[in-house]
C-alpha cells in the first residue's frame, strides 16, 4: 500500500473517529468513491489503535482514574469512584458487544456496507443529534454518571455498528437528551470509546492475525502512528470549540454529505 494511501486512511480515521460525522462511514466510503483498494482488515485495526492511543493520552487521568479502580471490580466491592467509573464504562459496552457479535456471526454488517445506508444514516441521525443538541437541558455534568445512565447511553452506542451512524454522535444525542452538557456529553463519548475499540479490535485482532505479514505490520504501523496525531488534533479541536459552539455545524456536514451519497446512490 503507497504511503499516501496510508496517509489518506489514517487522517480521515484519526479526524473522524472522535467528531460526530462517523468515521467508519468515511472510511467505507474512500473506496467506494474513488479508485483506491478497499484498505483491508489489518490497517483498520491499525487506524481504530491510533485513535485508542489518542483517546487515552488525552483523557489520561479519567483512564487512570478508571484503571486503579478495576482491582475493586475482581474484588465485587465498589469502593471508590474510579471502581464506580470503570464499572460504569464496562455496562456502558455489552450492548455494542453482544450486537456486534450478533451481526459478525450473521453477516449482517457487510449488507450495510453501502452508500444509500450510509447516505440515510449520516441525515437521518444527523436530525437526531440537531434535535437533542436544541432540546436538552445542561443540568448534568459527567462526574454525576450513573449505572442506570451507563447502560441507557450503551443501547444508543449499539446502534452505531450501521454505517453512517457515527459512535460518538450517537452517544452524544442520548447523553444530551439525559440532560448532560456539551463538553460532557461529548466527555462520554470519549470515554465510552475506549472500552469499545478494545473489544472491536480484540474481536478482529484474531483475523489479523492470521492474515497479517511483515508489510502488513509496516504498512500498519505507519498508519497507527499517523492516526494517533490527527485523533489528538481533532480532540483538542472540538472540546474547545464545544465550549462555546453548539453541534450545529456537524450536522449541517452530515445533511450535505448525506444528500450527496444519495444522490450518487440512486443516480
């Protein structure tokens, strides 16, 4: 694979994986609009572990936070709030795991592998999260999360395994829909994220394997490192924009680009 092709995979990967515009809807779309290989399994990974590196650093003392309370998850004793927070993120995930699970033993998430789905989902939830964003309240922050919020917010996740939806867009629209501010609706998103680009990479981890060679590892590689760097820079970017703008300007590119894979779709 040519390094500017890599190039191309890991920024719109790293750019969208965190902005609610679906990252895995762009990157199905590379292909399908132009001339390039579809990347393949082993880059995909490669691209979704940037991102978690990304993720991680820059939300590095919730992770921490999280990561010194698990001890008390394998106890069954809950008793700090970074036991209560990776308890939390953990409910947060088995919906997206069990739907996943769901829809790679039946092939269901090839079938949806198309522009017209993704055209109808980039609009379709790009009017949800416009209709959230002006509707719901800035009571809660993400400090006051709870089990019971957790899981209601992991069952919106779940739906983003259709292209098109974007994950982060999706948690977004519920957790402002429950009330929660910009900056920590989209706080939670973040978060949420990296549980389940664990397990989404752990579950494709076992194809790479297999599959995987030394190019494959360079290629791979390069594209992680890539990722990394345009994951942290869209980060930065929307949490300090989200202090002062709304999600406006996300759904107006969703409808746009919405309109023009439909277009193309049913032209």
């Amino acid at each position: 694979m040519s390094l500017f092709h890599l190039f191309l995979l890991a920024i719109i990967q790293g750019v969208t994986e965190f902005l609610p515009v679906s990252s895995s809807g762009h990157l199905i779309l590379l292909p399908a609009l132009t001339q390039l290989d579809d990347q393949g399994l082993v880059i995909d990974v490669a691209v979704h572990v940037g991102t978690l590196f990304a993720v991680c650093w820059y939300f590095r003392a919730d992770v921490g936070l999280a990561a010194r309370g698990v001890p008390e998850l394998v106890r069954g004793r809950i008793e700090t709030r970074g036991g209560f927070l990776a308890l939390c993120l953990i409910i947060a995930t088995i919906p997206v795991i069990i739907l996943g699970l769901i829809f790679k033993i039946f092939g269901i998430m090839d079938m949806l592998r198309s522009i017209a789905v993704i055209g109808w989902m980039m609009i379709i939830f790009g009017i949800v999260l416009y209709i959230t964003d002006r509707i719901g309240e800035q009571t809660r922050t993400a400090t006051g999360w709870t089990m019971k919020h957790a899981l209601y917010l992991g069952l919106w996740q779940a739906i983003a395994l259709i292209p098109g939806t974007s994950r982060s867009g999706i948690v977004i629209s519920g957790a402002r829909a429950l009330g929660y501010g910009r900056h920590d609706a989209a706080k939670l998103s973040m978060l949420m994220s990296i549980p389940t680009i664990i397990a989404s990479g752990a579950l494709m981890g076992i194809d790479v394997v297999r599959i995987a060679d030394w190019q494959a590892a360079r290629d791979g590689a390069i594209a992680a490192l890539i990722s990394f760097f345009a994951a942290w820079a869209a980060l930065v970017f929307m949490m300090k924009l989200l202090r002062t703008v709304s999600f406006t300007p996300y759904v107006i590119y969703r409808i746009v680009l919405g309109v023009v894979l439909l277009a193309i779709a049913y032209s």
